[in-house]
C-alpha cells in the first residue's frame, strides 16, 4: 500500500469515526494502523487501499445504527439530489412491463417537459439518444434523462392506444430537460386535465390528502388547499395518507403540524449523552405552534405504515399526542433521528452521522435503534380499534389499483370512475377502517 493511503487510513478513521480527534486517548487509533501496516505488508495478496478502507468505514458504521453511514464521492451528489426531491430530467415515472420487458410511462409530472410533449401514461419508451431501451435496466435509462438544464434527449415514444393501421403510432420526441420539482401532497384520482381531485370519490365531503414527502413547498401547499377547498365546501373530515412517507424536510413537517394547533409543543430535538441531574435527557431544541389553526373540529386521520418515516412520524406523533388526529394503519418504521452530513477533509467521501433524536409532545422518543423491542416506546402506534395490516394480496391490489387511479384519464367528463365495488372505501382496506371515524356511510 502507498504511504501516503496508508497515513489518510490511519487519520480519517481514528480522527472522524473512531472520535480520537486530535489526540489519541484510547490507542485504538495506534491499533487501527498497526492492523493496516501488518495487512499491507504480509496479506498474501495485494489489497487495494480503497477498498480496504470501504470495508473498515461498513464495519465501523455497523456498530453505530442503520442511518449513520460513510458516503463514497460517487453517492454525495445524490445525496443532495434526493434531499431536495429536484433533479433536471423531463418528468416522467417510469416502470418494466413485466410480460414484455418494455420501459413503460407510469406518470408523466404534471405540467413538466415529458407533459408538455404530450408524453402520457402506457406510452412505451423505444429508444433514448438512439440507443434502443431493449434489454436495459430501467436505472440505465432513466440515468439517460437527467443531464445538464437546457439540453435535449431525443426520445422514441410508442404511443398508448393510438393506432396507425392497426399498429400502435412510434413518435420521436426530442425535450428539453428542465429542474423537476417532485409533487408532494397528491389527492384521491386524476382528473382527465392532470390535476387532482381532493375530495374522496364516494365519500361525501371527505378530503383525501396524500403526502409522498416533505419538500419545502409542503406546508404551503396544503395551507393554500385546504383555505380554497373550505372556500367552497366545508369537509366532514380529512384524511391524511402517509402511507410509504420516508420523510423530508423537518421544516415542511412542523409547518403542517402548525397548520392544525392552536398552540403547544411540536416536537423536540433531545440528545442522550447530555443529561440533567435527574438522568433526563435535554431538550436542545423545540418547535411550537403559534395561534390559528385550520379545519378546527374537523376530525383528522392519518394512514400510516411500516415504511412511514423521520418527518412523516414526528407529524403523526404530534398530532396523535394532541389528539388532534386519530392514527389508522400499522406501526412506523421508528426512524424519528437528526443526521449530520459533513465532508472528510482528509481524503474523499462523507459521513453520515446521528447526533440527535426526535421526541414526541409527550416525551417519549420515536426513534427505534438495533436493540429496541417492540414493547419499547418507538415510531408510532395507531389508536385503539384502527390498527390494520393488509394481506399481501390486499397490498398487491391495492397497489395495482392506485397506479391506475393515478394515471391521467382521456374521458373528458368528471364522472365516477369506479360506480361499484371498486370506490376507495372497498378498494383500500386500511383506508376503509379509517373512514369508520366519520360515520357510517351514507347511501348515494
């Protein structure tokens, strides 16, 4: 190994991950480069450093939790990327057929470039640059579509239900990538234009809110819904889907919290390590409400599952403790932990670290580390009488019939789209259980 590999082996990890710092206490630091002189010297092999250092970074991490981690050079940017949920590409979501292999559009962004070029939803991708998609992994043509603000990816399209001669019609297509902003709070179907329709199809004056993550535009964007929904029609009640929510920006979080409290705690930031004399831990940080609230005495539910995460549960805990809401589905995941992200300055990558966690209104912790049980305080339970958790064939079709009710429809007209058993009530079990708080239902 070169020398100088070898001294940003022994610096990066004692100094940063093995918390040594600037003198080495311990000598664990000492040990770790002995380990790393004595493999370099009699391994019967060549080891590359890099990778010796990869696996010292995944054994070192392993002990910690499942959230802290050290992030390669590569993985950094879509760190970034993923956080912010903006990317330039063209807007589409896409999936493979699973009979014919083919690369199918499952949504296009509403209003986004693939939007704009009349891309739809069953329209099959055929080629990107030229290159044919036959064959390809959905990850290697979708890393086709993200590139540089203003450029073009010329695509070949075969359209969804038109036909020329009995054939379907193959369209090129050439689009300009632009920054996508992901939506995050979705309603209960499309509507033939594109939007959603925000009341629940069968359900008299029930809002259905669907928030796949908190962008910085979240809180906002639910406020300015609901002072226009209300501006029309008053709601028996709401319902607030976080069903697969694995988080985002807490901001966005405490700012839908605010939305629907007069006043109290909304969550707070504790740290184990920093304690009072009577062994508790210390509150670093906290967020209140402040005065005015929306949909007052409108009963609220919140759908949550094993994959509702980090914001999505310090949302429905706040709401939960100031029985502001009634949980309905199955427990969350438990991952309710501040990570800080900072570069090595050593050598290249990142580390992810957990410095704090997340307390509820009522003190107890959301956070669930590798040693918790589950008769521990973590995530969040749902209330008495609304736990549920699907059969795997009630999760198969529910998901097959939510990726259609999703898709943009050609019918020009408003109209019912499932007049019989298929109405979300039926559709969605753990929905159903849900609309048991508002009352029976009504005949239509």
């Amino acid at each position: 190994m070169h020398r100088r590999n070898l001294l940003i082996v022994a610096i990066v990890v004692p100094g940063c991950l093995l918390a040594c710092a600037a003198q080495d206490r311990t000598g664990q630091g000492k040990r770790f480069a002995e380990v790393i002189q004595r493999i370099d010297k009699g391994y019967f092999r060549t080891v590359d450093s890099e990778q010796l250092f990869q696996a010292a970074m995944e054994g070192v991490f392993r002990k910690l939790d499942d959230r802290s981690e050290f992030i390669e050079p590569s993985k950094f940017k879509n760190y970034e990327r993923d956080f912010k949920k903006e990317f330039a590409g063209i807007g589409v979501e896409l999936d493979t057929e699973p009979s014919s292999g083919e690369i199918i559009v499952v949504a296009p962004v509403y209003g986004g470039p693939a939007w704009r070029a009349g891309i739809r939803s069953g329209d099959r991708i055929i080629s990107v640059e030229n290159i044919k998609t036959s064959g390809r992994t959905l990850s290697e043509v979708v890393s086709q579509f993200r590139g540089v603000v203003g450029s073009k990816v010329d695509l070949c399209i075969k359209k969804q239900g038109v036909s020329q001669n009995g054939l379907s019609a193959v369209q090129d297509v050439t689009i300009s990538r632009q920054n996508i902003t992901i939506e995050s709070v979705r309603g209960d179907r499309r509507l033939p234009g594109g939007k959603w329709n925000w009341w629940l199809e069968g359900e008299p004056n029930i809002v259905y809110l669907r928030i796949s993550h908190f962008g910085n535009r979240t809180g906002l964007e639910i406020a300015q819904l609901i002072e226009k929904l209300v501006f029309n029609q008053v709601p028996k009640g709401l319902v607030i889907d976080l069903r697969g929510n694995s988080g985002g920006m807490l901001q966005a979080g405490i700012a839908v919290c605010d939305l629907f409290l007069e006043d109290g705690l909304i969550a707070a930031v504790a740290n184990d390590r920093l304690k009072d004399r009577s062994n508790r831990k210390q509150l670093q940080q906290e967020w209140a409400a402040t005065p005015g609230q929306v949909l007052e005495g409108t009963p609220i539910a919140i759908l949550v599952d094993e994959f509702t995460a980090s914001v999505a549960e310090i949302v429905a805990a706040c709401l939960q403790d100031h029985k502001r809401a009634t949980i309905v589905g199955s427990r969350s995941f438990g991952n309710a932990s501040v990570q800080t992200i900072t570069t090595l300055s050593s050598g290249p990558g990142a580390i992810r670290l957990t410095t704090n966690e997340y307390q509820r209104p009522s003190g107890t912790s959301l956070n669930r580390l590798s040693t918790s049980r589950d008769s521990d305080a973590w995530g969040v339970r749902p209330d008495s009488n609304f736990a549920f958790s699907p059969t795997r064939k009630q999760l198969e079709d529910w998901i097959t019939w939510r990726q259609d009710r999703d898709r943009v429809r050609s019918t020009q007209a408003d109209v019912a789209l499932d007049p019989g058993e298929l109405l979300p009530r039926n559709a969605d079990p753990v929905l159903g259980r849900a609309l048991t708080l508002f009352g029976p239902q009504k005949q239509l």
